[in-house]
C-alpha cells in the first residue's frame, strides 16, 4: 500500500508522534512517502530518521521563503514542462477557488501541484493537521494529488486556524475527506460542532513505544531533594509562568524542591526574568532543548512532572500532549489542567491532579498534596502507566492505524 504522510516541517524534534507513525507504517509493509517543508533551522535529528532512512522517502514540496508570485510562476513552469500538463489547466481553475485573498496559498499549491507531477499515485494520503488536509483536498480537486485522504486534527489546526480563517474553513475538506481521525473526544466533539459528518469521524490516539519508558517507583532522594519537571516549548500556552508562581508559593514549605524546565521558545527570557523575580534562585534551572534521548533521561531522573496547559491569547491550544504520556510511563505523577482532552490521559486523583487552567493557587494546592504524601507517588505512577499501556501504546496504535487505511484504501 503506498501512503504519502503530509506534515509540516520535517524532520521536527517537536513531532515525535508523526515519526513512530511513520516507522510504524514501514515496519508494517507500507511504501511511504513523506511530503513535507524543510526545517527553517537546523535541529538535533531523531536517530530513526537515520535508522529508517527516512530522508530518502521525503519530498520537499514548498519554497520556503520565496515571494508568493515567484512560488506561482515556478510553479507553472514546472507543470507546463512535465509530462502531465493536463494538470495545468485544473491547478489553474482550483488554484482560483482558494478565495482571492489568500495569494500565498494559491502559490504554495502550484509548486506543490508541479512535485507531486512527478510521482506516482498514492492509495491513502495520511495528512497530519486539518489546515494541511484543506491543501491536500484542493489538490485531489486539481488532479495533482491522488489517494483516500485520512486527515488528523491536533491543536494549532482545531483552535487557532479556525479562529483565523472562519468557522466554516473546513467545509469543503469534511465533504471531500475519506476519514477525519481527531486525536482526542475533546476535538471529536468540536468537528461535529464544526459540521464535520459524524460517520466520517473516528478517535485516534497519538502515541508513544511503552518499551523505551522505564517504570520506576517514585519516592524522595535521601536528602528529602524533590525534583519537578516540566518539558515543552515556551509558549504561552504551555503555562509555565503560572508554574513558576505556584511553585514559588510552596517553596518555603519544602525547601528540598527543585523546579527544572527543559526547552527553548520565545518566551524564554522572560520566563527567566520572572523566576528571578520571584526569587527562585538556584530552586530552578533552565535546561535548553533537549533531544528524545535526553527527554527520556530526564524523566527518569525527575519525581513530578507539571504540565500547566492553557487556552493562548490568540486561541491556540494543546492536543494531547505526548510528553505526559511519556510521564505517565515512567511511573511519574502527574500535575496538569483541565485543557483540551488532557483530562482523557490526567485522570484527577487516579493518574495525577488537575487544577483549572490559570489557577495558581490550585496548582499551589495540587504541588502541596503531591509533596506531602510521598507514599502516594508509586500509585499514581502504577495507574498512570497502566493507562497508558492500555490506550496509548503506539505499537497497537498503529495496527489499528494500518487497518483502517486498508479499509479505506479498499485492500
């Protein structure tokens, strides 16, 4: 079966999840091809990129940087000179439909349009983000792209896109698309509120190889030293400011407590600024971005981890994210929000403690609890990786994944 899987940048140390779908989808016999942009900068690379010789299989179909009328006119003469010019005629016709307004996108098309000239059909195209879904489905319109179309629906593209682009942006994708597969019931219930077709719809998990999490019993160092993390991108809607205030509100209390924060983003100075404000002083520590390998060693070595999630100022909001999962199968308790579909995997009081979005003083609450009963910490843990094994095993994950694209496919 030959699946193109759609993403974003790639590779992306960020998007962990697309990678084991990929590697899955390979080791289950299936001729990938990955149909990306390539990074703005460069990154630490996953090994398996290496391992599965993954930069052979991608195809860089944008022009990153270039002025929309240039990427247009490349675009076209890309067309006109291949051996399927009878594209150029409906690129230019669909191309017109994208509205007007949005020149940038009609350009991206056109250059697309002129790589996937070059290559043979696809049984399932496998898009990952409902924005990019809306692409490939103009670009089956056009004849440019050929495959069922399955498209996943994470965060960015459930919560800002829509926002940005109307709430009717995905209509034409919901009657065109084969499988719309949201990663959480929290999106299921916003797609059908959206006016996507019920029968079309089924949650599908992200998830992550159980084999590589080591459990382990959390309790105290000898010291009394407790060691909080949180890992993610700084951004807003990550929440760590409101972590840094929580915690600066028990510190005192347990003076063994250290808070670190591995990863990089714009809002790094300042959260910086804030923890020195806060007079935090060597209690936390600043990682930088670290690569999975690292991520795993971190986790091991850490006894909570606080994951504060919340809705950004321009609507921008978490999926589900992988990093908790990874937690949970390291026997690690939990302190999250109730955001997005988080209380799926967070489940109060049984695999970690949820305060409302925002809420230092309930964060505070949920810190102090956890501190106070250390004995507690191995039961969380235990319920937490059970969870986990049970709903969000990626080996499983993507048998069933590889079933439902044959299903669609018609294999």
């Amino acid at each position: 079966m030959r699946v193109a899987v759609v993403t974003g940048a790639f590779p992306a140390l960020s998007q962990t999840f697309v990678l084991n779908q990929i590697t899955g989808l390979i080791d289950r016999g299936c001729e990938v091809t990955i149909l990306a942009d390539p990074p703005r900068k460069a990154e630490k690379v996953h090994p398996d990129v290496e391992r599965y010789g993954l930069m052979a299989r991608t195809v860089y179909w944008t022009q990153l940087g270039q002025p929309a009328p240039d990427q247009a006119l490349d675009g076209v003469r890309a067309l006109v000179l291949s051996r399927k010019r009878r594209l150029l005629k409906g690129a230019l016709q669909a191309v017109g439909s994208t509205r007007r307004h949005e020149a940038r996108l009609s350009a991206a098309l056109m250059v697309k349009a002129a790589h996937l000239s070059r290559l043979k059909p696809f049984d399932v195209v496998l898009c990952h983000f409902g924005n990019l879904g809306r692409e490939c489905q103009i670009l089956r319109e056009m004849g440019a792209l050929q495959g069922r179309l399955a498209v996943f629906f994470h965060g960015y593209d459930m919560s800002v896109f829509p926002r940005e682009r109307g709430p009717g942006v995905y209509r034409e994708l919901f009657k065109g698309a084969d499988l719309l597969l949201p990663i959480s019931e929290h999106w299921e219930r916003e797609l059908i509120a959206m006016g996507a077709p019920r029968h079309k719809i089924a949650v599908h998990r992200m998830g992550i190889d159980t084999t590589r999490f080591e459990f382990k019993a959390r309790r105290p160092d000898e010291g009394g030293q407790v060691r909080l993390l949180t890992i993610g991108r700084l951004v807003e809607k990550k929440g760590v400011s409101y972590a840094l205030e929580a915690f600066a509100r028990v510190r005192e209390r347990y003076p063994g407590a250290r808070y670190h924060i591995a990863g990089d983003g714009p809002l790094s100075e300042s959260l910086k600024a804030r923890a020195r404000e806060l007079n935090l002083g060597d209690a936390v520590d600043f990682l930088g971005w670290k690569h999975q390998d690292e991520i795993i060693e971190l986790l091991s070595d850490h006894h909570v981890l606080l994951t504060p999630s919340v809705r950004a100022a321009n609507g921008d909001m978490e999926g589900l994210p992988v990093v908790l999962m990874e937690g949970l199968a390291t026997g690690m308790p939990v302190i999250s929000t109730h955001h997005s579909g988080i209380p799926e995997l967070i489940r109060h009081e049984e695999s970690g403690l949820l305060a409302e979005e925002r809420d230092v003083e309930g964060l505070a609450r949920a810190l102090a609890t956890l501190l106070d009963a250390p004995q507690d910490w191995e039961g969380y843990g235990q319920r937490g990786r059970a969870i986990v094994e049970e709903e969000f095993a990626i080996e499983g994950l993507n048998d069933r994944l590889v079933e439902r694209l044959r299903e669609l496919a018609g294999r």
